[in-house]
C-alpha cells in the first residue's frame, strides 16, 4: 500500500506504484484537495492543481525534482476552486477536462472584479469565525476551523489568482499512452458536480477519484441518482487503491461506505416525500446515524438531504 516519502507545507506524497505517487493535502495549508503524479516514461501526468497557486507550485516542483521530468498533462477532475486554483503553474501543459467542466470553470471561477472578490470572502471569514466562536458543538467548530484556514489560504493567494482553462476537452473517456504507462480517464456523468471526471490506471489498479470519493466527509452532492450510478459502475471496476479527493489513500471500501451514505439519505428525503413532510421539517426532524456525526462538513449534510428531497420531488 501507499509508502509514505516526502513531506511539504502543503501535502504529504505517497508512492503507489513505482512512478505513481498521491500528493495528500495537509489540512489548512492551502492544498484542500489531493492531487496525483504519474511517469508516463518520457513525462508526467499530474491530477489536479490544489487550492492555491502556491500550493500547486509545490506540486509540479516535487513531481519535476523526484522524477528528473517535466509535466505534459494536468487533469481537472471537476471546476471547484480546491482542485483547479493551483492551474496556472501548470499553463505550458496542456491541460485536460470534460468540456461541461472547461465551461463551469469559465462560468463560474473567473474574477471579474478583484476587489469585490476579496471583500466578499473577507465577510464569508467574518461570518465563519462567529460560528467558530459561538459554537458549543466540538464536531462542528473542527469542521468550521478547517474551512475558516482553507478560505484563508485561498484569499492570501487571490490577488495572484489566474483562471487558465483546460484545452483538450473530451467527453466520456480519454485514454493517455505514455511510453511506458497508460491512463483512462473517466467521466460517467456528474454525482459531486455536474461533470466528475476520474482518472484509473488499469494495469495498477489505481484510481484517482476527485471528490466522486471522499473520506469521512458530507461531500456536497450535485445530482444524487447519477452520483449513486457512477459510484456502482466504480465498484465493477477493478481497483485497489483509492486516491480520494479529501482523505488518505484507501480501497473499495470507501466506494461501499459512500453508496451506503447516498443510498441512506435518498430513502429518507423518499419516505418524506410519502408521508407530505415539508423539505423543512424533514431535514429539522432527520436524526444523523451515529457513524456519520463525525463525518466533516457537518452542515452539509443538511444541503445534502434538501438537495435530494428537492430532486426526488421533481423527477
Ligand atoms: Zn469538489
């Protein structure tokens, strides 16, 4: 399994597989997510940026100095900030996304007015910290501390932010052939966002998830019904390491866990709707299993059960 070797501010990497190695974010430091690196042979494949320009810094440096090669293609697993915030260290590669995600992260990630960015995040911290302070629950204040230092990394580095968006766009499957490895990339759909694209290398049998699988975490959910369906087509797969996008390295198990999860809020939001419960009252009445309370993001949990009970409702 993974073999720890080299510790950053940002991250802790991991070797997989000879030439395979998983960069996992340290909390608070400005990675957020993980990311990961393959030898192709004659150059490198890197899966996500991080968080921060500065974080994603680190990371083509670590991959370029271990291996004595250069980056060629960075993967974007979906456009939320924590995985593509690091791209424009990597803007000589060609970087590479399904075009709904190409399209989300020009919608949705540019800055047009710096100030106003800068100003709204400040408040968001402001709000943040008062949860913090005016929080009993030991669970929640963890969970809202680590947002509260993510954020903040985020708006140190903003004013240097650039938005540089993938080129090689695909749509359902990529295959990549290096000289002596190759990679699949997967989209089946959007469960976490409304494209999630993995990365699966088949003769390792390691997967690269992006936040289609997370470790004990309320991971926002986009579409329940697809997100439930990529993650049963995961599990015909075969595979032996996960790389999560929030989390330590781990197997299937988490494939299982995160089914259960999704599977658990979906019969509760339909029995809801059976027995005319308002969305309200369903979620102010819904009881957290007791191997979820200490899942992070514990707020979300709550979007999660409106998202599904709003979902079943019009579908
Ligand atoms: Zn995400």
């Amino acid at each position: 399994m993974a073999c720890e070797i080299v510790e950053t501010e940002y991250f802790t990497l991991h070797t997989l597989d000879d030439g395979v190695f998983a960069a996992i974010a340290k909390p608070g430091q400005g990675a957020w997510s993980n990311a990961g690196i393959v030898d192709l042979g004659e150059e490198l494949l890197v899966f996500d940026s991080l968080s921060t320009p500065s974080a994603g810094k680190e990371l083509r440096r670590q991959a370029e100095s271990l291996t004595g090669k250069k980056v060629k293609y960075l993967i974007n697993s979906h456009y939320h900030g924590d995985h593509v915030f690091g791209n424009q260290v990597f803007f000589d590669t060609t970087i590479i996304s399904t075009y709904d995600t190409q399209k989300l992260c020009n919608e949705k990630n540019s800055i047009e007015d710096l100030e106003k960015e800068e100003k709204e995040m400040k408040q968001y911290l402001l709000q943040l910290k008062n949860q913090i302070d005016s929080t009993e629950d030991n669970i929640l204040k963890a969970s809202l501390i680590n947002q509260y230092q993510e954020m903040s990394k985020v708006l140190d580095d903003l004013s240097q932010l650039q938005i540089v968006l993938p080129s090689l766009l695909f749509e359902e499957k990529l295959t990549i052939n290096g000289a002596d490895r190759m990679v699949e990339l997967y989209c089946l759909g959007g469960g976490h966002s409304p494209s999630d694209t993995f990365m699966y290398l088949p003769k390792e049998k390691i997967a690269f998830m992006g936040d289609i699988a997370t470790e004990d975490l309320h991971v926002p959910i986009d579409n329940p019904v697809e997100f439930l369906s990529i993650l049963q087509q995961v599990k015909q797969m075969d595979i032996d390491t996960i790389v999560p996008g929030h989390g330590s390295v781990t197997n299937m198990a988490l494939c299982n866990t995160l089914i259960d999860y999704l599977s658990f809020l979906t019969q509760s939001a339909k029995e809801a709707i059976q027995r005319r419960l308002p969305v309200e009252d369903f979620i102010a009445a819904f009881e957290i299993p007791k191997k979820y309370k200490e899942w992070k993001g514990v707020n979300g949990i709550k979007m999660n059960l409106k998202t599904i009970y709003t979902y079943l409702q019009k579908n």
